[in-house]
C-alpha cells in the first residue's frame, strides 16, 4: 500500500469517526457543534491539549495496540492487553517503591519488572492454550478480572499508602519518575520509548526470520508445520508473551510517567480499545502508531465532552466497536470482490 | 447448620440461573458450529432491555425488552459472521465492546449519569406449593422467580430437541459435518441464523434475569464476564444439556460460598470471593477442553 493510499485511507477513517459521531450526537439528541467543539478543543485544539491530553493517553495505546497486532499476527486471539497492563502496573509499583533509593536504576528494573509480569501472566494463559486446548479469547478475559481483582487486594493490603486510608500505594519516589518532555506539559519520555518498540516489531516481522516464522504460523499453522522447520506450539508460545510483555511495559509507563501510584482504575480500558487500534492497524506495529493516535485524540475528546458538553464519555466505545465492524465487514467484502474479479490490484490489497 | 446450608443452596440457585440460560442458549449455537464471544454483549444489552422494558411494561415488558435486547446483539452477529463470513471471534470481542459501550451511554443518555440508581418492578419469588415446603433444599429450589423454573424446564426441552427432533438432527448434523448437511439439503444459513437468535434471546434472557429478578435495578458493566463464565460452562457441560445445567450449579456454588463463609464467621480478603468464579473458569476449562469433543466444526470459518 503506498503512502498516498495510507493517506487516503487514514482521512477516510477520521471522517467516518467523525460522521459516525455526529450521527450518535444526533440520534441521543445531543446538540453537535458544542459537542464537536470540546472534541476538538479537549484533543488537538491547543498545543495543551495535544500534548498533556491526547499524547500521554496515545502512549499506552501504542504499547498495547503493538501488543495485540503481535499476538493477532501470531494467530493468538490475546483479549488480555487489559489484564497484561494491570498487573505490569502493579509490578513495576511494587519495584519503583521497593527500590526507590535507587535512583534511575529503580526506573529501568521497574520497566523490566512490568514487563516480565506482563509476560508471565500471559504466559498462564499460553501454557493453558498449549497444554489444554483452553480458548485463549476466554482464559485472557478472566484474567483480566483475575488482575483486576489481584491490583483492588495490593492496593487495599501489601501495597496500600501508610496511613492505610486510601485504597492505592504510596506515591513513587521521583527518581524513578520517567522525564517529562521540556516545553511539552505532561508528555514523558515514554513516547519515546513506545514508538521505540513500535518501530523495532515492524522492522523484526518485516525483516527477521522469527518475524517470518510468527507470521506464517499466524496464516496457517498446518502449512507452517509441514513446511519443516517451525516448531508451532513454540512460535504461538512465544508471540504469545512477547505480546503480554508489551502490554506490561504499557502499565509500567504508565505508572511511572503519568500516576506515579497504583491505584484501581489506573486505565480506562486501554487493552481493550488496543483492539480496535490494532485492527484498524491491520495488525501493522507501524500503523498502529497511527490508530493509537487517532484514539489517543478521540479518549481525551470524549473526556472533554462529557466536561463540556455532557456527552457520556462511553460513547467511545460504542464509536470503537463500530470500527471494528466497519474495518471486518469491509475486509470482508473485499476479500469477496477480490476472489470474485481477482484483478491483480484488488488481491494483492486483499492480502496486504 | 441448616441455616447456612439452606441459604447457601438458594444464592447457588440465584446465581447459577443467569448463567444456565445464557449458557443453554450458546450450547445450541456451539452445536451447530459457531461460537459467539458476543454473548458477553447480548447479555447487558439484554439487561439494559429489561431496564427499559420493565419501565414501560413492568415485569413482562421487561422481560420482552430482555430478549428483544439479546437477539438484536445477536442479530449483528449473524450478519456479520454468517452473511459477511467475518471472523467470529473478532465480530464476537467487537459485540461485547459495542454492548457494553452502547448501553452504558444509552443509561447516561436516558437516565442520567451520576443519577441514583433506577429501581423496577421485581419479579418476586414464586414458592410451588409442596415442593417448596420440602426441608432444606425446599425453598432454596422451589421458591425461586419463575425464570429460574424455565431454566429447570430448558434441560430436559433442549436434550428433546437436541435428541429426538429432526431440527435438532439438522443443528447437530451442521455442527459436526456441515458440508454433508449442506448436500443433504439442509440450510446452514437458516439453521445457524435461528441457532444465534436462539442463543441471544436466551443471554438476553440472562441479562433480563440479573435486572428483573435480582438486582431490581440495571448497573453499568452489571454482566461482569457472565457471557464468557457461561461459554466455559458449556466446555465444562460438554456441550449437552443437563452437563451445562450442573457446570451452571458448581459455578453458582462457587460464587454463593462467600456468603456461607460470612454466615460462618470466616474472613478472608473479599477480592478472594470475587475472583474465584474466574478462577474456577480457568480451571474448569483446563481439566474440561482435552477431554470433551468439541462439535467438529466449532469455530472454523465457514
């Protein structure tokens, strides 16, 4: 696809968000100027806005968005990014508290300690697929309330302020503070970091053999294992917690460089709205650097509009889910049009 | 002991309905070959029908908004997996999304969002004369709302029709070799269509259940993973009838032994209660997916 096409396609989606939008305003007899005012305003209007609002909520959506496309990519249905991200918060808290003295040292373990949890609890839900059989879909949505449930008890047991009043840890020492960038309000230096990641997963599955391997498994395991020389159960296995590693390393940063504690609703749904991200990515790591994006502007928006406008916040989500049926229901027929006329040009789109 | 054994059995019971219902309705989808993660979705959309419904048409037209809300989910569904041949796992995650989405901003839209809680009418418990004065498990099974006795009467209706009809011949035949089917002339389209509307009404039904004849009121986000607690159900059941029926009743148990544990004194930290129905998810699925056999085309695309 080249770039005018992305382009083309990009300006197409923020449009029909945008209408989609107008529609739902409309129908739940909201008034839509104010309401597309404060969108706008409260997301890319100033350069507050864009920065400290839609940037620092992007982070988390390129960190988990790149987590899902990996194991999507893989063939992995991992729904988990939300229960990855929790416990890959509370891990890389326990780390920055535990070892706060430590300075900068304390902000690299605890990034590394959120990643690994991160891992590891997608790893549960790996060796179940493995060794069972179990349905990922459904193995990772109970753990994600396993962790949500798991963070409530940290933060109201082993993990709660001294004063034990209010149900969340105590603030993180500054040193392990991930830097905000200058001139650029509450934007961190995770940015830098998640677009690092971003960028090195589209050049791996893009350029390397276990790039290749983890997506030919993803396109059909049975072709992938008689081709020799991938070892299946072990590629899915590992794309599996490469992705929870990911989503972690999304709760690390965000604790590190947006809440600086743990607490119970540290995130607003990113893992499932990572989703949508990567879907309408088309499970690219560097086209979720746009999706994420797109989102990042439509959470802050929304947050906006429920403050200005009394717009429900959820409406998000309703504008998500229809994106996820917008992007598969045109897929779809694509691939229908493509095997129907089978003009070279439309094929090599369907397959891209 | 019977006054801890007695109203541990009626909160299995409570809690076991919701659960059996949505899980009978995705058993026949199962056997005929789809899975629909989305149950999750028809579910709050089916407990925020009743909310409306209850508010025009007492316990009735809640109940009737319940269903209606859980077939409309479902109705996206089949579209979009049976018509448009998308991937069901993903239509299914993006159902549950929109579901969740779409009633929590209809609930601010129409009732306003900080707003107290709206209460409804309640469906009340509904004693059977006889069987409820039975001791002990008498009142705990017998004086229950009237949707907990069709969840009793679904069991032996659904392995009837499963079994002895020739529609449930043709679901059964579709969901293990749906090309042989196909050639014997049965419609896949219409048998899978009515199977996922079947199985949306009945997890409206679900929702339904949690509004009308539980909380009396609608929560945001109330069906809490039920949709996906009830697929595993239907693992653990081996996708037969009176197998969903006993999953529903040890996942009921699970969630009731909380209250047991607090009429007895014991503390532990409550989050311990409220994960264990996911753990024991977990669980169930681990010792249950090996060994039952799935319908053969479970899930694949069609």
């Amino acid at each position: 696809m080249s770039a005018l096409r992305s382009l083309r396609f990009a300006s197409l989606v923020v449009l029909g968000v945008l209408a989609g939008l107008a529609v739902l305003l409309w129908a739940g007899g909201y008034a839509i100027e104010p309401a597309l005012t404060a969108l706008w305003s409260g997301s890319v209007g100033t350069w507050y806005a864009l920065t400290s609002a839609t940037l620092v909520r992007t982070i988390p959506l390129l960190l988990t968005g790149c987590a899902v496309a990996i194991a999507f990519r893989a063939g992995v249905f991992n729904v988990g990014a939300e229960g990855q991200l929790l416990v890959g918060a509370a891990a890389a808290a326990a780390a920055a508290l535990a070892l706060g003295s430590w300075g900068p040292a304390a902000q690299g373990i605890a990034l590394v300690a959120g990643a690994l949890a991160g891992a590891l609890w997608a790893g549960i839900a790996a060796q179940l697929r493995a060794r069972y059989g179990v349905l990922e879909v459904i193995s990772t949505i109970m753990l994600n309330f396993v962790a949500l449930y798991l963070v409530s008890w940290l933060v109201r047991g082993p993990l709660q302020e001294p004063m034990h009043i209010y149900p969340q840890s105590s603030t993180l020492a500054d040193a392990t503070h991930l830097a905000r960038i200058p001139g650029a309000g509450r934007l961190h230096v995770g940015l830098v970091l998640a677009l690092a990641i971003i960028v090195l997963s589209g050049w791996a599955l893009r350029h390397t053999a276990a790039g290749f391997r983890l997506q030919a498994v993803g396109e059909s395991p049975s072709a992938a294992r008689s081709a020799g020389l991938i070892d299946v159960q072990r590629t899915t296995g590992r794309a599996f917690m490469l992705s929870g590693a990911v989503a972690g390393l999304a709760g690390a940063v965000e604790v590190l460089g947006v809440t600086y504690a743990l607490y119970e609703n540290i995130s607003p749904g990113y893992g499932y709205t990572a989703i949508a991200v990567a879907l309408l990515a088309r499970l690219d790591p560097w086209r979720v650097g746009v999706a994420a994006l797109l989102f990042g502007a439509l959470e802050a928006g929304a947050g906006a509009m429920q403050r200005d406008a009394s717009v429900p916040s959820t409406l998000v989500s309703v504008i998500e889910a229809l994106l996820i049926l917008a992007v598969i229901g045109a897929q779809a027929w694509r691939a229908r049009h493509a095997s129907a006329i089978a003009s070279p040009d439309d094929a090599a789109e369907a397959e891209a | 002991m019977s006054d801890v054994v007695a109203p541990f059995l009626a909160a299995t019971i409570r809690t076991a309905t919701p659960l059996a219902l949505a899980a009978f309705g995705e058993l026949l989808v199962e056997r005929a070959g789809l899975i629909n993660i989305g149950l999750e979705g028809a579910i709050i959309a089916g407990a925020f029908g009743a909310l409306w419904g209850a508010s025009v048409g007492g316990v009735a037209g809640g109940f009737a908004g319940a269903m209606a809300g859980g077939m409309l989910v479902s109705a996206v569904f089949a579209i979009f997996v049976i018509a448009f041949n998308a991937d069901q796992i993903i239509t299914g995650t993006a159902l549950t999304l929109l579901g969740l989405g779409a009633t929590g901003t209809l609930y601010r839209a129409l009732y306003g969002s900080g707003g107290a809680a709206l209460n409804v009418p309640t469906s009340a418990p509904l004693a059977i004369p006889g069987l409820a004065s039975v001791p002990v498990i008498g009142t705990a099974l017998f004086a229950q709302p009237p949707v907990t006795y069709l969840a009793y009467l679904l069991v032996p209706a659904l392995w009837w029709w499963l079994s002895r009809t020739h529609a449930g011949l043709a679901l059964r035949a579709i969901g293990e070799r749906p090309d042989a089917a196909a050639a014997a002339g049965i419609s896949l389209a219409r048998v899978r269509t009515s199977s996922v509307l079947f199985g949306g009404a009945l997890g409206g039904l679900a929702g339904g259940t949690l509004v009308i004849a539980q909380a009396g009121t609608f929560v945001e986000g109330m069906s809490s993973g039920r949709g996906f607690i009830a697929i595993a159900i239907v693992v653990l059941g081996r996708w037969r009838p009176l197998g969903v029926a006993l999953a529903a009743l040890l996942f009921g148990a699970a969630s009731a032994l909380q209250f047991a544990f607090q009429a007895m004194g014991w503390s532990a930290p409550y989050q311990l209660f409220l994960v264990a129905p996911y753990l024991l998810t977990l669980a169930a699925l681990a010792s249950a997916t090996g060994r039952a056999r799935a319908p053969a085309s479970l899930g694949k695309p069609l």
